[in-house]
C-alpha cells in the first residue's frame, strides 16, 4: 500500500536547513505582486527595499517548502506526485520574522486522513533559530488522489463561512501575464507554472500561478487594506485552494472583519471564479 498510516505517523522527523536574506525576501515579495500598486510607493517600497524592509507573514512557505516535496523520504509513504494536489495550508506565526535568518525545519506526519478515492496527508513543520525558538509553524494539507480506501478515519473538516453580510473591504490585486516566472525564483520550480505543453498535460489551456502565491497576494491585501500595513498583527493565517489563477488576472479579496479574526475568500475578477475558501486570518 502506497501509505501505510501508521509507519508513516510513527516516522522520524526528517530535518532540514534554510537560509534567507533581504533580497530573498523581496523576491518573494515581488513574487506575489508588490510593487504593482506602485513602485514608489511608501506602502509598496516596505516590501520591496531593504531600508526598511518588512516581512510579510506568508513568507514562511518559502522555508520549508523543499520538505514539503520531500514528502516521499518518509517511512510509510510512497505516493505519486503527480496525483497530488495541494488542497489547504495552515500557518502559524510565533513572533516577528526576520528579515535575514537561518533556521531548522523539522518535518513530520501529523495526520493521514481516509477519503475514499483519496486520502489527505498532513505534513507540520516546525522552523526553529538554532536557539530552540520556534519562527512559524506550516501545516501542509496534501490530498492524494488514488490513495484512500484504507479503512482510515475521515478526519475533521473545518468550516469557516463569512458572515451573511456584505464583506467590509473587496481588494484588488493585479498579476502580472510573468508572475509566476518571478514567484518560481522563491522555489516551487513545478513546470506547471512555466511550461506550456505540461500544463496543457494537466488539462490547462496556459500555465496557472503558484497556489502559494495567490496565498500570498491575498494576505497581503488584507494586511494593506484592513491592518494599516502591520505584518506583525498576523497570528495565523489558513485557506483552502479552490481554483486557480492564470498570470495577468486579478485576484479579488473579500473580507470580513470577525469575532475570531478575519474570513475571507478569493475569486478571480476576469472569470468569477473562485480561487480560495475556508480563509482566516487569526490576529494578535
């Protein structure tokens, strides 16, 4: 069987390292559009220029994203990618991230979900400074089509719905038709997002952008549109990936001030179509 839970739960934590500076975190940053609301900006230059240069939260994908495709090297799973689809991602954030650091990811299976048709693999990775603390915590949500069927629990699926009332902000951001060919430089190198002939493979009639970077680009305009650009209000910060963004369409954030934090949701403005669910922005 491709997952056996319970080796797979059992397994030791597999580690890595990863160093970042200032021009990484830019590139990230532009990555996900900064800059496009104007490249002077004061606003759009505390992203974009090292004097002071702020990190947005979301950029703690970056780290640990090679363990996450290293999924595989742990004991009791074997699946293939290419029936993977990254289908929710949680993030936690402890404190401030810096804007240069370097940092211990260590990865582990925290669930495995039975499905029927597929199963749901929940790799955590904690990402510490060599002093033991503790930056920020992913949770990568991993459905596996083809792999359920193993007499495994269903596992919790949490809702988040907005409230029954207009959103309190509807925010624009704009993707550049290159986006994607910037975003890949942060390390998600999948053809998808370049290659046209591969993308047409996986039923797209062009490449789509990064999942992770319309994550991005809606924190981001929460952040700017509802947080008076304060990054360090960002406790945690969770969605569910439900379409995707081809580059050069603008992602449309509707958001909704909460009890818990901010719910919010995203669709593309071209097609209508919705690009994220089940969003939640937890605050300090």
């Amino acid at each position: 069987m491709p997952i056996d839970p319970a080796r797979a739960l059992a397994a030791a934590p597999m580690t890595s390292e990863f160093t970042w500076d200032q021009d990484d975190v830019i590139l990230y940053h532009l990555g996900i559009g900064a800059g496009l609301a104007g490249a002077t900006d004061p606003g759009e230059l505390a992203y974009t220029y090292e004097n002071g240069l702020k990190v947005l939260p979301s950029f703690a994908v970056v780290p640990p994203f090679a363990a996450m495709f290293g999924i595989n090297q742990v004991d009791g799973v074997d699946i293939n990618l290419m029936m993977v689809l990254h289908g929710e991602q949680e993030l936690d954030v402890h404190g401030p991230i810096p804007t240069d650091a370097t940092v211990t990811n260590t990865a582990r299976i925290v669930e495995v979900q039975d499905k029927g048709k597929a199963a749901v693999v929940v790799l955590e990775i904690d990402s510490s400074l060599a002093d033991g603390t503790v930056l920020f915590t992913n949770r990568f949500k991993i459905f596996a089509r083809g792999e359920g069927g193993f007499g495994g629990e269903p596992g919790e699926t949490v809702s988040i719905t907005p409230p029954d009332r207009q959103p309190d902000a509807v925010l624009a951001s704009p993707t550049m038709p290159h986006q994607a060919l910037i975003y890949r430089l942060s390390g998600d190198k999948n053809p998808l997002h370049v290659d046209p002939m591969f993308a047409q493979m996986a039923g797209y009639d062009t490449p789509i952008l990064h999942g992770l970077a319309t994550y991005g680009a809606a924190l981001k305009a929460v952040v700017d549109g509802m947080l008076d650009g304060d990054v360090t209000a960002v406790g945690s910060y969770r969605v569910r990936f439900a379409g995707v963004v081809f580059p050069g369409e603008t992602i449309l954030t509707k958001a909704w001030r909460t009890d818990d934090g901010i719910v919010l949701v995203a669709e593309t403005e071209e097609r209508g179509e919705p690009v994220l669910t089940n969003g939640l922005v937890g605050l300090r």
